[in-house]
C-alpha cells in the first residue's frame, strides 16, 4: 500500500505519507521494540506521536500516515520530540500536495 508513499525523516523518525481520499487523516505507527527495549518507553514514545498528530490533525486531512521510530529516543525530551514531529507534519504534508 505504501510502496508509492512520500518519505521524510530526521535521525529518530522516519514518517510515510500518501493521499487517502478521505476526508481525514489517519495514523499508523511502527515503533519496535530494538529501538524502545522497555514498554513503558515504548508507550510514552506512542502517546505523545498520537497527542501531536491529533493536534495537527486537520491540516494532515486527507492523509494515511505512519510514523517509523529509527532510534532509541528515551533520552529526548517530550517538547523536543513535538517539535521534531512537527516539522516532520509540515514536510510530509508539502510533499504530498495537502495545503
């Protein structure tokens, strides 16, 4: 499905997007345990990329999107990772033509 998806990244994440010809945005996430050892971590590390897509939501409408954790970001602080997520929104949204 996501074999013609758009790409864009940083050092942590790694986030897919393609049009889904709905009339919302919808999120899916791959954070694998290699990269987050402990569940606690893991979940954190889920609940705030849900928090800052449901934030952006509106302007990510019409959008399937996964967000691919690349590293262990335990260590990161959570206004550091929304910042990160942020910019990596607006990327994918200009790379798939939603303004």
């Amino acid at each position: 499905m996501f074999s013609s998806a758009k790409r864009s990244g940083d050092e942590y994440f790694s986030v897919l997007g393609q049009n889904n010809e709905q009339p919302f945005a919808r999120l899916g996430l791959a954070i694998a345990r290699k990269h987050t050892k402990t569940a606690v971590a893991r979940n954190r590390v889920k609940r705030l990329i849900r928090e800052s897509f449901r934030l952006h939501q509106a302007e990510l409408s019409g959008l399937d999107i996964v967000v691919i954790l690349r590293r262990n970001i335990a260590k990161m602080t959570n206004q550091d990772m929304f910042q990160r997520l942020e910019t990596l929104w607006q990327k994918i949204r200009k790379q798939c033509g939603v303004y």
